[in-house]
C-alpha cells in the first residue's frame, strides 16, 4: 500500500514553455501532498503543501505565480512550471500524507530540463 | 522556524560494519522523526521512523535512537552491506506535518 505515482518521469522542454506534472496517490486518499525540489547532490527542499480543495500554500522564495499547484482531488495534484527557464531545472519530487497519518509517501520524481 | 544539521556529509565503511548518522534539531515541539534512503535518481524510501514518546525503536539491521532533551537523534545501521550504499536523510516534522530535511549523509559500503 501507500503507493505515489508522478508523471512524467522526465521531461525536455525549450525556455518559456509551461510544464505539468501529476502526481497521484493510488491506493489511498491524500488530503495533503507536497511538492519539493532537489538539485543535484544538495537536499530536499519543499517548496508548497497542497491541500485537497483549497488554496496551496508556499515556502518563503517560493513564486506561487511561478509554480501553480492544483490539488482538485483527493488522489491528484499538479504542479505547473510555467515559463520555465534554465535554472528551473531540477528533479521535483512529490509526496502525499494521510488525514490520520505522519508519514510522507513519496513519488518517483520528474527529472525537468529546460534549454 | 525548524533547523535540522545532519553528520556526517559522508560516510565509508567496510562491509559488516556499523553506520552511524547523527541529526540534530532546534525546535522542542517537533514530534516525529523519519529517516528516508535514497539511492540515485530514485525516490526517498522511509525506512524507519520514530515519535518524540519514544526514546529506540529497532527494525532488523536499522535501529533510531531519539534524545528529547538534547534535540538529537541517530540512525544505526548493523552488519553493513553493499547494498546499503544510498544517501541517507534525516527528517524533522513541524507542528504543520511539513518535513524539514537534513543535508544528508553519502553512505558508501566497500566489499
């Protein structure tokens, strides 16, 4: 149980484009999922929770302009880069809590290049 | 807010020997505390977690060991394997459940 799907896996795209990623929780309801983003050698770093139904809330340095997550569901969340840029560049992870529970499950990651 | 150090950066052992990563933190409230693995490219893996009313917990070869007091706690890995090999994070929940990492620590297992 307690499995986090993302997609995609990677992801190519050139300067100024929008990227979505999915990431869904598949054998159980997710009332709050994260969004982190790590570069290379270097930690975790959240940048948003996302809360089924409402608005997400942002890390401080966190553009919400930037990075717009939508949590429409109990089992869904997006994340969409827009006009992405070089330095957005990184490996973004998710992950997705339980109401009743502490633990972060997370998803595989979606690895973001941008040219 | 929540500030969590992690030592060491990196760590070499021989295989069958025991790891040891200590993390500290600073905010007293902070009650739960998950270790995650994660190899390259992959996910973080929970691989043993610990509650601020308990003071060891093991799992097989895993085992944390939680000081309240002292703001601190410890990932012991026994009888290392290669297959141990992966960057280790330690993390400290806030009253929010929001995760606040440590840097990590590269554990490399030398047959």
């Amino acid at each position: 149980g307690a499995v986090v799907s993302q997609h995609p896996s990677r992801v190519i795209c050139k300067s100024g484009t929008s990227v979505k990623i999915e990431c869904r929780s598949l054998d159980f309801q997710a009332t709050t999922m994260f969004w982190y983003r790590q570069f290379p050698k270097q930690s975790l770093m959240l940048m948003a929770t996302s809360n089924e139904g409402s608005k997400a809330t942002y890390e401080q340095g966190v553009e919400k302009d930037k990075f717009l997550i939508n949590h429409a569901s109990l089992t869904l969340s997006t994340l969409t880069v827009t006009s992405a840029h070089p330095e957005d560049s990184s490996f973004y992870i998710c992950s997705a809590r339980t109401e009743q529970g502490e633990t972060q499950y997370f998803g595989p990651g979606t690895r973001l290049l941008v040219l | 807010g929540e500030n969590v150090e992690q030592h060491p950066s990196t760590l070499s052992v021989q295989e069958g020997d025991s790891a040891v990563i200590k993390c500290t933190y600073s905010d007293s409230a902070s009650n739960y505390f998950p270790w995650y693995k994660q190899e390259l490219g992959k996910r973080p893996q929970l691989i043993i977690d610990i509650r601020s009313n308990v003071g060891e917990k093991k799992d097989q070869r895993i085992a944390v060991t939680l000081n309240k007091t002292a703001k601190h706690f410890s990932l012991h890995i026994t009888e290392t394997q290669p297959e141990d090999s992966a960057v280790y994070f330690c993390a400290v929940s806030d009253s929010w459940g929001k995760l606040q990492f440590g840097a990590g620590t590269q554990v490399v297992v030398t047959p």
